[in-house]
C-alpha cells in the first residue's frame, strides 16, 4: 500500500541534525540527506547526486551547501547545485536534486514528502506540552521492523499492556475492569479507556508517586492523528477520587513509515519547568523506563506480526475483530479514505497534464501546418524575381 504524501511526519528529533555531518534517514522508502545550513537551519535533500548518484548524506557540509562525496557537485538548501569544481565551473541545468519542505516544532524536525505548495497550508496538530521553551522534555527513539500501522494499531489499544507488559505497565484488571470508548472527529481518532480499581506496578507507581499497594483509577486516553501522530494521557488518580487529585502524564508518539516493513518510532515526554528538577527526572525516568518494555515486549511482537503477515495486505489476511479495537480501525479507514482521495488527485492532475501535453502538441502543429503552408506561396515581384514566404 502507497503512503500518505500530503502529511507531515516526523524526519528526526532536532537533536539528531548537525551542520558537521548529514545524517541519512529512509522515510516512505526515499532515502533522504538531512542536515544543519550555516545558519543552523534544517535541510532535507533527496539523498543521491545526479551525476552518478552516489549518497550525498557521506558528503561534507560546506557551510550552506552539501557537497558529493564522489566528484564535488554542491547542492543548497533548495537541492540546486551550485558549484561544480571542474572544467569551467558551468552548471548543467538538470544538476539538482528534489528538497523536501520540513518544520521545525517541538523538539523535532517535521518532513513533508506530498506536494510541496500544500506543506504551508497544512497544521501540525497542537503537541505543547514538547514545547522546550515552557516544558522539559525527554525522548527516545526505535526502528521497529514491522508496518507503522501495526504500531497505530498497538498504541491504539492499551490493554496490551496486561498480557504484553505485565511486570511494567500492565496490571491483572485491564481487559476485565476496563471501560472503552471512541471516539473520531475529521482525521482525528480517540481512545479511552478507564480502569477503576487497578494495582499499579512498581514502575508506574513510581512514575506518579502511588504508594505500593495502594489502589488507583487509571484513565488512558490516546489521541490519534493520521498518519501516525498521537498523544497518550495517562491520569492516575487513588481509587474513587476525582482525576484532579491525581496525576497527569503527556507523551507524544510519532510513526514514519522507513518503508512498507519498517517504522521510525520517536516518542517524548514533557512536563511543566515550573515543576524543577523533578519535572526534568521525571520525564528521564518515563524515556529510560519504556525503553525496556518497547525494546523486550512491543518491539519483538511487532516483528512477528510483520513475518506473520509478509507482504499480504492487513485486511487480506481477514484479522478477527474485538471489542478492543474501534480506534485502530477507525485509524485504519481515515487512512484508507486519505489514500484514496490522493489518489484521485494524482490521476486528475494526470489528466490535466495529459490535456495540457495534447492541447501543447495541437498548438504546435497547428503553428508548423502554418509555417508549412506560407513557404508554398509563392510572392512574384513585380521586378520579377520570386520570393519564398517565410
Ligand atoms: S556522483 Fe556526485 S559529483 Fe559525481
Ligand atoms: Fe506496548
């Protein structure tokens, strides 16, 4: 299945860009050059030279442009070249390479791969509580072998963490005492899930201050945004007290497809500065502490459902359906839905192009018929000579 192009997606943290090197990522099967200009701006290249297509990413960064690794074509910011060190230095109009419009926002580097005039006239959903000017932050990242919407799917239902996490972020109540609902609204989906009664363990206990033993009411509610973006809230309140008593925790979960079997995972925490140093230990602790359970639990799952699957398509392989899993597949239709219309898209384009080529051809001959026909008139003079009409 083809990727959503019109959509912006997470290309790396901010932390991961530098103007030393460039760093070379795969994002929707394109493999990309991404790096820091002199001006510390991000940059996002297609990663091969048109000369003889060597990886510019194994390149150096002369101040504001790439240079080829291979012969010293340097290519800017917009992908043009502009210089080439040999013979008279003349640039051939078809050295460049296609660059990729990218946003900057809360502590990451957001590509979009679509149409590069709608970038400017598409939001970023709202992730605030990343923003590193009010919020300290803490993030971490996987590549996992497997579909991203085998990811959405899996951060879209968090009972799994019962079965899946049981010594870290599950619990024995999850699937018998929880309460699901969901919801969607545009391109937007919603999960909640509500579990009154639930005796936490010790990691997540920690994470907000419960006391062992003591029981809780925990709401999970995971926003999801297409293609992959979400956010979990995690509240934790003592059982039958109102949430507000409690504590609340934000993550953001941002999935790019590497390629149709492989997902750059990036995911954050952020708590307010006003907090202090607990804020800055508490979003470390959260970043360290999942990585156990991702890398051990989720990570080899995924995987497994991936070679499960193959290259067959999800619905083909006719999954059973729960009760559980009403967003993922509300998930899974958006997506379906966006395909489709950029599809439609892409085929009028097409057809307006295929229009425009003809109506060009038409013109043309139209004008070489004319041309044609004045050379065969003949103008006599009267001083009598004969001239061709031009
Ligand atoms: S391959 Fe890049 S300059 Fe030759
Ligand atoms: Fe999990």
């Amino acid at each position: 299945m083809p990727f959503l192009r019109n959509a912006w997606y997470v290309a790396a943290w901010s932390r991961e860009l530098t103007d030393r090197a460039a760093l070379q990522r795969t994002l929707l099967g394109e493999s990309i050059a991404l790096f820091r200009d002199s001006q510390g701006q991000p940059v996002a290249l297609a990663n091969q030279c048109p000369h003889r297509f060597a990886p510019l990413s194994g390149g150096k960064i002369r101040g504001d442009a790439i240079e080829c690794p291979y012969h010293g074509l340097r290519f800017d910011r917009s992908g043009r070249c502009v210089h080439n060190p040999h013979g008279d230095g003349r640039i051939p109009q078809a050295a460049r390479v296609t660059s990729y419009p990218l946003a900057e926002r809360y502590g990451a580097v957001w590509i979009w791969m679509g149409e590069p005039e709608r970038a400017n006239t598409t939001a970023l959903p709202s992730y605030d509580f990343l923003d590193e000017h009010r919020f300290e932050t803490s993030s971490g990242y996987l590549l996992t072998k497997a579909h991203y919407q085998l990811s959405a799917d899996n951060l879209l239902d968090l009972s799994h963490f019962q079965f899946l996490h049981p010594e870290t972020l599950g619990s024995d109540e999850m699937a018998s005492r929880g309460e699901v609902s969901f919801e969607e609204a545009g391109d937007t989906v919603w999960s909640k899930r509500l579990c009154r009664g639930e005796s936490l363990q010790a990691f997540v206990a920690g994470a907000f201050g419960v006391p062992p033993g003591l029981a809780v009411d925990r709401g999970l509610n995971v926003r999801w945004d297409a293609p992959g973006l979400m956010t979990i809230e995690v509240a934790v309140t003592p059982a039958g007290m109102p949430f507000e008593f409690g504590r609340v925790s934000l993550s953001g979960h941002f999935l790019t497809p590497e390629t149709e079997a492989s997902t750059h995972y990036f995911f954050a925490f952020g708590l307010p500065k006003e907090m202090g140093d607990a804020a800055r230990m508490l979003v470390e602790y959260a970043v360290l502490g999942l990585m156990t359970p991702f890398e051990r639990e989720d990570l080899p799952m995924l995987e497994a459902q991936q070679r499960a699957l193959g290259d067959g398509d999800f619905w083909a392989a006719r999954p059973v359906m729960l009760s559980i899993d009403g967003a993922a597949i509300r998930a899974r239709r958006i997506i379906e839905r966006k395909l489709a219309e950029e599809a439609r898209e892409r085929d009028y384009a097409a057809t307006l192009r295929d229009s425009a080529d003809a109506y060009r051809s038409r013109r043309d001959d139209k004008a070489l018929n004319e041309k044609e026909e004045r050379r065969d008139v003949i103008t006599v003079y009267p001083s009598g000579y004969a001239t061709q009409g031009r």
